[in-house]
C-alpha cells in the first residue's frame, strides 16, 4: 500500500494501520430454488491509516471481498 497524497507530491513514505472497525449485522447465508448459494454478508470492514509524512485516510470494503 502507498499513500496516494505522497505519490502525488513525489514522496515516499511508510503507511501504517491506526485502527479497524467491523459493523456485526446479522444475515442469513442460503440457497435459493436452483441450488445457488447466496451469501450477501451486509458488514464492512473500515480501516483508518496514516503515512510517515502524516496524511491520513479511511477505507471502506464488503466483509465478502477480504
């Protein structure tokens, strides 16, 4: 991972993880008439990280893409 703001200033820098946060909505996973699985995962997974040059930022992703 690189930090964005210092690619665009032509730096380098190291990126750390402050924190994670998961949401922990329940779901039912299933499988439809056809026999296909569904298994719509509503939670995310939001990181907060910060560079050694002190840009911060967050990310947010589905639970079902890690």
């Amino acid at each position: 991972m690189k930090c964005l703001e210092c690619q665009k200033l032509g730096k380098t820098s190291k990126v750390y993880i402050d924190q994670m946060y998961t949401t922990m909505m329940g779901y039912t996973p299933y499988y439809d008439e056809g026999g296909k699985y569904h298994n719509n995962n509503p939670n995310t997974i939001t990181k907060v990280y910060h560079c050694s040059n002190g840009h911060t930022w967050k990310e947010k992703s589905s639970v079902n893409k890690q």
